[in-house]
C-alpha cells in the first residue's frame, strides 16, 4: 500500500510540469484566437496564412525575460545578453579575429558589389561586413528557434510585449506577402530574422531587393542582404565620409563621468583637454570641428574612445555600447588595420543583473539619472556611479563592482 503511495506521488509530481503546460497552451491559443487574430486579419492576413503560421506551435516559457501568468515582473537575475556581460570576453580575439578575417575574404570576393552599396548608401564594406559576420557568421549561422514560437511567446508574455506583438503581425505580413516562407521563418531567441538579424518590422521598413529579382531575401541573398544592412545604417543618418570614432588616451584627472551622446564637444575642445589618439596620429583635420563624444564602455577599467554619431548609429543596431564598439573595430580591421585595442580590458567583478538593478535604485533614490532600473550598465549608470565615487572623494572607475552593490545598499 506505501509502495503503491509512493508510486502514485511521483507520477503526480512528474505530471505537474506536463500539466502546467498544457495549461500555458490552452491560455496561449485562447488569446492567439480572441485577441491576436482580430488584429492580425484587420491587418490584411488570411485564415490560412495565421492557422499556417501556429500550427502545432507552443508558447516557450523558456525565453529570456518572460513573465508567466500571475507572476510577479522582476529584474531577471541572471543576464542573458552577451552584449552587457564581461567586455574582455566580448571582445575574445577568436570571435574579433574571426569576424575580421572573414570580413577581408568576403571584401575580395564582393568587393564591386559592396563598391556599388557603398555608393548607393554611404555606408563603408567594413562596417556592413562586420555587422554581417557578427549577426550570422556571414549568413552560416543556423537559427535554432521557430519565429512564430519566440514572437507569439514574447508577445503574450515579454516584459516589452507590444513592441513584440508588432513585430508578430509584421512577421504574419511577411509570409502573408511571400516575402518569406513559412519554413524560413527561423529566428534568434529575441526573434530575429535571416543573414542581418532584423527584426520583421526591420525587413518592411530596411530591406532591399539590390539584386533586382522582384523579391527582397535577407536569408538566402548576399546582394540583399548586404544591401538591406547599409540601408538599416542610411535610414538611421549614417554620415558618409565620417569615422565611427578613435582609441584615445585620456588625462587621468580627467573626469570618466563626461561620457555620454548628450555630453559633446569639438574634438578640437577634447584636444584641448589633453586627449590624444593612441596611435600618436593626430586627429583628422576635418574632424576638428565635428561633434565627439567619450565613450569608456568598461569605465577606467578598459579601453576609451571619442566616437562620431556614426557611433550612435550602430547602436541603433543593437543598443549595446560593446556592440556597436566590436562592429566599428571589427571594420577597421577588415580594412586593414588588424590591431587589437591598445587599451587593455581589465578584470571586472561578475554581477548577477539583478545586483546591478539593485544599485541602479539606490544610485537614483539618491538623485542621480542612471536611464532607469534595468541592471544593464549603460553610459548613464556609469556616469552616475563616477558621480557618486567623486562626491565621496573616491578614485571615480565609472563602473559596477561587488563593491560598489555593498556600500549603495
């Protein structure tokens, strides 16, 4: 009788999870039904093209920053972005040196192609190659998640659901319209698409048919691809003919908390200051009187740069500063200078994400604007926390450290 107690227990248990899900599924199809296909078919999608779409799709409470029913919304704790973790790590010289390697192949064999992109777009072949090997490994990358699943799931539960369920009817528009079939819908887990990793809105308002066959391909064309990449670039202000930015080496009293797109000089004031380029070239004339604005992604603990607002345009790609910063060094040296930063990264503590939001509270309830609570340390939390360290006389490292989350607890 115990033994059969016991028996019956653990099958109760092990179909906990089984039922759970089904549970998720019954709510997941219920608001596909009565409040996406509404919206969906108002936006020009067909019963077949929608029921297509969801066939035998589940919600994945798996994906990073989801909320499930009834759940409280908190800071992840963990971080899932490689963007916003360790910069040593990020910029490995096997995933720079990669990127960049393939880059100086590909610029050979396309090079009149990206000529007649560039032209077109004013956006250089480095900076369009790097972004291209860094989003797909040069269209080799195989996407491991099913578009509808991740952009379905996102849009019912992510924290940020109505930008994801815009970008869910723009992906219903896209198979609707044969731009893409149902079996090429493959996406990342944040649901991005094809060779660029644009998102569904992205390929509408960005993608190109540069290979003039009457159809724009971001997954199996390169001339689209590339092009669609250069016009994403263009549509957000590139400036031809600019540099995204320069290594530099700074003053040590000057201030690490004069970092950030809202805080810009003329190079020629940067100069003045006492910062020069790390090559020991000067500063291109016509730069001089053009807009800089410092950069130090790790705080006094890496690398700093003065970037353009070219800069600020990559990071319309992805709104990391350490992204932007690899593609704009990845493109240099697919250009030809294959040097690694002069600067070195150094150690920075592991914080889980949650810690650093943490901090971010207690940083702002003190009056300081760190662009929000969110434990990713952007250029305004790490300005705020140099603020801090010099309002309590401390040698200002414009970073988060485990010491850091102490003392502002």
């Amino acid at each position: 009788m115990l033994r059969s107690a016991i028996v019956a227990f653990f099958l109760a248990m092990t179909a906990l999870p089984a039922l759970a899900q089904s549970n998720l599924d019954d709510q997941f199809r219920n608001w596909l039904e009565n409040d996406v296909w509404p919206q969906a078919k108002s936006a020009g999608i067909s019963r077949g093209t929608f029921q297509g779409a969801f066939k035998d799709v589940q919600p994945n409470p798996k994906l990073p920053d989801i909320i499930l029913p009834g759940a409280k919304p908190e800071t992840p704790k963990a971080q899932h972005q490689a963007e916003f973790n360790a910069p040593s790590r990020y910029f490995a010289e096997k995933t720079v040196g990669a990127v960049s390697a393939g880059g100086r192949s590909r610029a050979k064999r396309l090079g009149k192609l990206l000529a007649s992109i560039e032209k077109r777009y004013g956006v250089p072949a480095g900076i369009v190659l790097a972004i291209w090997g860094r989003e797909s490994g040069f269209g080799a990358a195989k996407m491991p998640y099913d578009a509808f699943e991740v952009l379905g799931t996102k849009a019912w539960l992510a924290r940020r659901k109505d930008m994801f369920r815009a970008e869910l009817i723009a992906a219903l528009q896209l198979v609707e319209k044969g731009v893409a079939s149902r079996q090429a819908m493959r996406s990342s887990w944040a649901g991005a698409l094809g060779q660029p990793q644009f998102l569904p809105t992205s390929v509408h308002k960005h993608g190109v048919d540069f290979d003039r066959d009457g159809k724009i391909d971001i997954w199996k064309s390169e001339p689209d691809t590339l092009a669609s990449i250069a016009k994403y670039l263009a549509d957000y202000g590139w400036e031809a003919g600019r540099e995204w930015g320069y290594e530099v080496r700074l003053p040590q009293d000057l201030s690490c908390a004069l970092e950030g797109p809202d805080q810009g000089r003329k190079i020629s004031d940067w100069i003045s200051l006492g910062v020069s380029r790390v090559s020991a070239k000067p500063f291109p004339d016509k730069e001089l009187a053009k807009e800089g604005f410092l950069l130090m992604p790790a705080g006094r603990n890496g690398p700093a740069f003065i970037v353009s607002r070219n800069f600020y345009v990559l990071k319309e790609y992805n709104e990391s500063d350490l992204y932007a910063l690899f593609i704009g060094h990845a493109a240099d040296r697919i250009a030809g200078s294959d040097k690694s930063f002069s600067g070195k990264w150094g150690k920075v503590d592991t914080l889980y994400r949650s810690d650093i939001a943490q901090m971010q509270r207690n940083l702002e309830a003190q009056g300081y604007d760190v662009g929000g609570a969110d434990g990713l340390p952007g250029f305004k939390t790490r300005r705020s926390i140099g603020k801090w360290q010099e309002k309590q006389g401390m040698a200002a490292t414009c970073f988060p450290s485990a010491e850091l989350v102490k003392r502002l607890r």
